[in-house]
C-alpha cells in the first residue's frame, strides 16, 4: 500500500522507560473516499457508529471537538472491561489526524494513547479500487499477568475489529451518496 502524506510522526509514541509497554499499528485499505472514512472517525460524540464493542457513549467534559472533551464509553458485555473514560488529544479535520488517551474507567488497559491517522492512495481516480489507508498505532501499559505479547493480540484485535467495520460502514456509505 502506498501511503503519499507524511503522516508518520504522529505514530512514533514515546514509550516508557520501565519497557512494561506494548505498542503496535494496524493498517487497513477501505475502498471509500477520505472524507466519507473521515466523517465517521471526527465524531468524537459517536464511536459507537463504528465501534461494535461500545454499547454507548456520552460526552462528559466539552463539546467533543475541542482538545481535552471527555467521554464516556461502556461496552458490551463478556469483555474484561465494563467502561472506559477517554479524552480527545488531536482532532484535526485538514490532517485527518485523530488521537485519543484512555484516562480512566473500569477495564485493563491503562495509559493507552491511540493516533488514526487517514491517507488517500495513488488509486484515488473516482473509480472504485482502494482509496483510503487508515493507519491507527497505539501504545499502554503492559497490564500486571499479562505479556507484551498477549496484551498485543487482545488490543490489535479490538482495533482490527473497528477498523473492518469502519471500512463496511464507509464503502456502504460513500456507494449511497454517489448514485
Ligand atoms: C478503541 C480501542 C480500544 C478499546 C478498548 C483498545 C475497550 O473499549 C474495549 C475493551 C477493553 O478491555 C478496554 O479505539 C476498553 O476503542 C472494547 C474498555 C478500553
């Protein structure tokens, strides 16, 4: 996949020196133009759009745009967590850059930060190839009992997870505003 914009600084996460953290990126192409794929990701207010563990979602602090909003999130049952309380460190709707951090709530994952960061491809010529890359790189603590290894596939799994339904939702989309 090619990637054109040189939006890579902004996954480089400064890691703790006691190495007891885990990070890790997920790539995914979605064959939907990048405002459609952004238009779903901005909304800070409504993760659950997406997001098919959430459950729901409430703004907390701020209006969910500006810098420092909290929210929080509680999520379906039969998961090792029951609810999360993150802020919104970066949303930028020129760069399409998002970032959150994890600051409180019932769950295992503390001091998660995540950065999704959208790309168009070469391919984006209105025909219907791939047209957006998401990028999205995390990093959190390594929770006590567990290894960097296990927490790696537990949390890579939940962003695969959010990030192939953000793909249906965006192709569904971006196919229904274009007829
Ligand atoms: C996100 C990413 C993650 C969310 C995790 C990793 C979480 O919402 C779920 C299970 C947990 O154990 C932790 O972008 C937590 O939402 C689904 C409650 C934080």
């Amino acid at each position: 996949i090619s990637v054109p914009d040189n939006h890579f600084h902004y996954h480089s996460h400064p890691v703790g020196p006691n190495n007891n953290q885990c990070c890790s990126a997920i790539v995914r192409s979605i064959s939907a133009s990048i405002d459609t794929v952004w238009s779903i990701i901005r909304r800070f207010d409504n993760p659950q759009a997406y997001k098919n563990f959430l459950k729901s979602c409430h703004v907390i602090v701020g209006d969910g745009k500006v810098v420092g909003s909290l929210r929080e999130v509680h999520v379906i049952t039969g998961l090792p967590a029951a609810s999360s309380i993150e802020r919104l460190e970066i949303l930028d709707d020129e760069k399409k850059v998002m970032s959150i951090s994890i600051v409180g709530g019932d769950h295992r994952l503390n001091n998660y930060r995540s950065v999704t960061t959208l790309h168009r491809t070469a391919e984006d010529d209105g025909g219907d190839g791939d047209r957006t890359v998401v990028v999205e790189s995390y990093v959190v603590d390594v929770p006590q009992g567990n290894t960097k290894e296990e927490t790696r596939v537990f949390v890579d799994t939940i962003v695969r997870c959010n990030l192939q339904s953000l793909g249906q939702i965006a192709e569904k989309l971006d196919k229904a505003t274009s007829i």
